[in-house]
C-alpha cells in the first residue's frame, strides 16, 4: 500500500483503500507518541466530522491515545474542527486529533493533528507523526483494545464565544435576512444556531442535516457547488448568503443570485475590521491571495506577511504576537483576531452580519466601496487539472524552474518561487502554479485588472501545464 504521507495539513486518504482501521490507528499511535514528548501532560480531545464511520474512527483514535497512557477526551457527536481548538484551548488541552477530510469528497476522510494553542502543528512535527506512523505500519499489530472514554460537548460554549465576538444588537437592529448553507458537513447545527443566536431576523437554513455523502458533490463553499443557494440569494428579501465546508472551518459568501468569490470575500472582511473596528498591525496572507489585500491595508497602514499555502504556516505568526488582524488563506480559511489561531468559518460568517449591520449597505454597496478605495477590483480565477501520478512526477520537476517571459502581452517582472511558481507581470497582475497538496491537482491562479485578461491567463496557465505534464 502507499506510504502515510501527511499533506497541505494532515493526512487524507480514500475510505476503505488507503484510509482503514489499520493505517488510521497507527497515525493515532505515532500522534500519541508525538504528544507524550510535549511538556504539556494533559488530556488529548478527539474530535469527527460528518463523514462515513466517523465515530467509529474516532473511538479507534481514542483508543489507541489510551494505550500510550494519554487521557483522550472523545467528542459526543461530529463537531467543527474549530470547535475542538476551541474545547482544547478552553481546557488547556494538550492537543487535539480530529477526523477529517474538510472540503474534500464524501470517499475521502482524514486526520489532522492539532497542538495546544488550537492550531495545527508545524511542518516538521508533521513529518515526524508521519515517519513514525508508517514504522509502525511496518510492524505486526492488532491495535489497542476497546474502552470507554470521557466524552465532551461543546455546543454551546463554543457558539456562546463566537456569539461574543460580534456586536450581537447591532444585528438584530439591522434584520438581516441570510441564506446559510452548511453543506451536510459539521457546522450542522452550529452555523446556523450562532447566526440566529447572533441576532439574524430570518435564518434560511440549506442543507442542514449531516449526511456522509454530501449529495455527492464536493463540500467546499466555493459557487459551482452552491447553486441552490446562490439562486436563494437572488430574492430581494435577502441580504446575504454565507456556506461553510465538511468540518465548518472555511467559509463561502454569497448575495444578489452570486457566489462572491473568495477574494473579494477576503477584502468585505478585512475593510471591516480596519475600518469599522479601527483594528491596526499585520495581515497575514498565503502567496494565492488577492494583492487588493495589499492594497487596502497600505490604505490603513498595515504590514502584509506573505506565506506558503496552508494555514499551519500563518498560525505561527499568529501564536507568536498579538498583533495579526486576520490570518487568511485563498481556500476561504480566516483566523481573526481575539479567537483561536486557526481558520474559523462561522466567526468568518457572523463577521460578514456584522459588516452588513455596521455599514448599512448592500453586499455590492460595500465592495464598490472597497474598489473605489484601492483603485479598482482585481479579477481573480482557479483551475485546477487533475493529474495522473506520472504527470505529477513531471510538473514537480519542472516546475521550479518554470519562467515564462510573457503573459497575455506582458511582460513577466519576476518568478515568486515561495511556494510553486507565481509568475508576477509588469503591471501587477498575476499567474501562479502549484501542486496540491491534499489531491492529484495542478491548481493555476490568476488575478488581473479585468476579466478577459483573467481568463487569457488562466488559458495560457493551462496549455503549459498540459504541455509539461504530456495529456
């Protein structure tokens, strides 16, 4: 079988193929061997999303945290990642282990393992759990035995906090009518509760009930996937629709019968923040991510740190000062300031009321705003091409040294090679390449300052990609 190989963050397989009883159990294993390294000697919490056999994993992972004489704290029912960084934190946990694959298909689960701050452990403590894990795949083992564990719920402490977090009378002065899609996945009522508990007049709940197969699309909150409740939004009576992923820590924008891309997204919620809450100091962000994010923060004299995609590389940041405004990801994950360092969908959702409440406009309203404060909107697009493990083998080789001179006309000013290969032109706009790192994908991105230029470059993206990879 394949070697466990821990990816963007964590581990994800295929259930039943590469993803079974043995190969999880022996993840668990090496984490618990990882955790009693640490200094602190404290319970582990042990969380599941939606997917098929969450809890029974679970209560492997559970298990074999127990044979290694560490206290597992196993969650009654499938919860937000978030949520379990948050009990962690609360509790001053050492760490939590959570089932999940996030935005990934119904076929595929995962394992993600956290540290005590709520945020995923760094790159080099990954690969330790990961070496670890396939020695002792190595070995003849039936796995610890069954037992019972202490078991937590954390609804409502955690929806309380997120509530907290926003300026909850002034959303209900504003009667906010939402659209709010959990998409099958964890936020289940969590979501929606803390929109309505935030003071949303009228929460229009889609896709609210669990459900492993997620209607068999893809749960990530991105518009080819939101169809029924982008064409929700399009009711006048509505001011907003908001969508998470399979374990509730991205999030997804929607209004006026459009999915708001991620980019724009970023800069609604960030305008908010500096403007309306007068926050000040660094914004980090992964290379992926929208430069209008630049843009607007040298409006307000704010530092931008620019970061390898993954959100494992922009919470170090945050755990080590207090004075990162938004940590945010091109995949619609946002740490905001004051919650636990890691990406947080609902606080995202419930930062959007906020915004609307406070700005008493429209969802275009504001970004119109935004555009006519940065010099103009930024045309951003993704495709990702699947590729075979042999085209893989290709593009890696070829893409460090990847230079294209020119791209739709103009000249390529410089190759950022921090993570793949962002091709920056003389004019701003630009094409970056990279490799997933959770799925057999080439994601190309582009941004430019307008749409056809977007879509020539994501054109010309594509061709290379294809004449590297040979299909």
């Amino acid at each position: 079988m394949k070697p466990i190989v821990f990816g963007t963050e964590g581990w994800r397989a295929v259930i039943a193929d590469d993803y079974t009883f043995a190969r999880v159990r022996a993840v668990a294993r090496a984490a618990g061997h990882w955790f009693q390294r640490q200094p602190r000697k404290a319970p582990v919490a042990v969380g599941h999303d939606t997917r098929f056999l969450g809890a029974q994993f679970a209560a492997a992972v559970a298990d074999e945290l127990a044979a290694c004489d560490l206290e597992p704290h196993l969650c009654a029912g499938s919860l937000p990642t978030p949520a379990v960084g948050y009990y962690v934190v609360k509790n001053r946990l050492a760490g939590s282990i959570v089932l999940t694959a996030s935005h990934n298909p119904a076929q595929y689960n995962g394992v993600k393992v956290k540290g005590p701050e709520g945020a995923s452990i760094p790159e080099p403590e990954a690969k330790w759990i990961e070496a670890e894990a396939n020695r002792l795949l190595s070995q003849e083992s039936d796995g610890a035995p069954p037992r019972e564990h202490p078991r937590f719920d954390v609804h409502d402490d955690y929806v309380n906090r997120l509530v907290s977090m926003v300026d909850a009378d002034l959303i209900a002065k504003a009667k906010l009518t939402v659209v709010a899609d959990m998409m099958h996945g964890a936020g289940c009522g969590f979501f929606d509760q803390a929109l309505r508990q935030a003071g949303c007049a009228d929460v229009r709940a889609v896709r609210a009930n669990p459900d492993p197969t997620f209607e068999w699309k893809r749960p990530e909150p991105i518009g080819e996937n939101l169809p029924v409740s982008v064409g929700l939004t399009a009711d006048p009576a509505v001011t907003v629709g908001l969508a998470t992923d399979g374990d509730a820590d991205r999030f997804g924008m929607m209004a006026s019968g459009e999915y708001i891309d991620i980019q724009r997204t970023i800069v609604f919620i960030l305008y908010h923040l500096l403007r309306d809450r007068g926050y000040r100091g660094r914004v980090v962000r992964s290379i992926n991510v929208t430069s209008m994010v630049d843009a607007l923060c040298a409006k307000f004299d704010c530092q931008v740190v620019e970061k390898s995609v993954g959100f494992k590389n922009i919470a170090p940041e945050i755990i080590s000062s207090t004075d990162v405004v938004l940590g945010v990801e091109e995949s619609g994950g946002f740490g905001i300031k004051g919650h636990i360092p890691d990406r947080d969908g609902t606080l995202a959702a419930l930062m959007v009321c906020e915004t609307l409440a406070q700005e008493r406009k429209s969802v275009g309203g504001i970004l119109d705003d935004i555009f006519a404060l940065i010099g103009g909107r930024r045309y951003f697009g993704r495709i990702d091409l699947t590729i075979t493990p042999e085209q893989h083998a290709k593009v890696a080789q070829e893409l460090p040294s990847l230079s294209p001179t020119n791209l739709m006309g103009h000249a390529v000013a410089d190759v950022n090679r921090m993570d793949g290969a962002k091709c920056l032109r003389d004019d701003g706009a630009w094409l970056l390449f990279r490799l997933s790192g959770t799925e057999p994908l080439v994601r190309v991105y582009a941004e430019a300052m307008s749409e056809d230029d977007r879509r020539g470059m994501l054109e010309e993206g594509r061709k290379l990609i294809v004449g590297i990879a040979g299909g």
